[in-house]
C-alpha cells in the first residue's frame, strides 16, 4: 500500500533521515521504533507533506502513485490519515466540531454513519459531543484525535506516539482499540517509543537509529534479538528470552 524507496531528508545541511526504504502491507499494522531523535516523526511528516522540502532524493508511493512533493490535502484525499504527535486537537471547537472537520474533505452521505463508528470505539467520546476540545482530558484528546482521523475514512492511518503522556491504563485501551481498528480493515503504520506496546500488536516492525533502518522483521523475530531485548524492551541479558530458554536447557541437564 504505501513504500518508500531510498529516501533521503534534510534540515539544512545535515541528513536526519538516510536512505529509507520501507513498505506497509495492507491490512497490516507496522511499526517503527526507535529513540528520539532517530529520524521517526520527520520520516512521518514527509510521507504527508508536511515539510517545505522534498525529499533530497528518492521516491515515496501510495497504491501505486507517487505522493512525494504533492501537497498534504492532495494525500489526504488520496486516504491517508495523520494522528500527529500531541494531539493538536482545536482546542476552542467542540468535540463534535473536531470530528466534522476530520470529514472536512468528503462529500458522500457517509458520515453521520461514521460518526457512530468512532463512538462505538470511543464511547466516552459520546457523552461529551458538546464539550470544549480544550477542556477534555489528555487521554480524551487522543482518542478525539484518532476518531477524528477515522472521519476522512482512511485506508491508511499513521500514528505518532499516540501513548506518549498517558497512564498505563490508557495506554492499553489506546492500544486496544488500534488493534480493532485495523481488524475493521484500516491499515496502519505507527510510531511509538513503546517498544513492547507496539510489537504486541504490530505484525511488522522496523527498528530505526540515526535516520536508517537497522533490523526489521516480525515482532517474535525481533523480540528475540538480544539488542532489541535490552535497547528497546529493558531486558539485560540475563533476563532476556534467550537467556530464560538456555538458562531452562541447562537446568534440565544437571
């Protein structure tokens, strides 16, 4: 569905993002983890237009069309949805005012069956359709900014840090519910700091340092590495799978 081939992004002279060259599949969830800094929110924005400069070089696609150097409401209408980092919802608007600017691009009848979709994912979301955007909880705004993302009617959705400042509780709903999501066919490609979050409901993932991609594979694949293990998930390697497994061999033997 989307790829990008050997794309190389700039700020100013210096190279943040070098030589990406990534695919999401359809129907799947994929994720790309990595530490800040490491090129995953500017690799995001590109995708969507979001920055003055094209890419330096190479070539961003969507369902066989080139996308890099069209403008983000072009790529929106093409069925791609941007769930920015910090959630960035009109503040001064109503939730539902949020909602109906999410659907500011469609013109089919559509929408009011939409609306009750992202309620049905997001029922706390109902009970305040009359509040202040601004007003809300921060785990309420991640949710309004995910359901007002859903509004375009999306085949893509792209998700940036949606866990970041929330409790653990809200972290696993929010989880949840991207799961459901992309069963009720959405695919999507997230960025998350969360290591063991996203793996737990990605069925790919990219392992991303100083703008390239240096491991990539299927989250067990990628859980087993020991460097994933201690980097990313916060295992040594004393308590890391391999390290349980071999531990369990040994001690069957003795």
């Amino acid at each position: 569905m989307l790829e990008t081939k050997n794309v190389e992004i700039y700020y100013g002279k210096v190279m943040v993002v070098r030589g990406l060259s990534l695919t999401v599949e359809e129907g799947q969830i994929r994720a790309i983890l990595g530490a800040n800094g490491a090129g995953k929110s500017t690799t995001l924005k590109t995708i969507m237009g979001y920055l003055d400069d094209q890419p330096e070089k190479g070539s961003i696609w969507f369902k066989g069309e080139r996308i890099d150097g069209m403008q983000t409401e072009h790529i929106v209408r093409l069925g791609i949805a941007y769930v920015p980092e910090g959630r960035e919802v009109f503040p001064e608007l109503t939730l539902k005012e949020n909602l109906m600017m999410g659907a500011y691009t469609r013109r089919d009848r559509g929408i009011d069956q939409d609306l009750d979709r992202v309620f049905s994912y997001f029922p706390v979301l109902k009970e305040r359709v009359k509040q202040q955007a601004g007003t809300l909880s921060g785990g309420e705004q991640q949710m309004l900014a995910i359901a007002r993302a859903l509004m375009s009617r999306p085949s893509l959705m792209i998700l940036d840090e949606p866990s970041l400042g929330l409790s653990p509780l809200l972290v696993s709903e929010i989880f949840r519910i991207i799961r459901s999501i992309n069963e009720d066919g959405t695919t999507i490609l997230l960025v998350e700091q969360n290591a063991r979050k996203a793996l737990s409901v990605a069925h790919h993932a990219f392992i991303m340092e100083t703008g390239r991609i240096v491991l990539e594979g299927p989250p067990e694949k990628l859980m087993e590495d020991e460097d994933v293990q201690e980097f990313y998930l916060g295992m040594n390697t004393e308590t890391s799978v391999k390290g349980y497994q071999r531990y369990k061999r040994k001690k069957r033997w003795r």
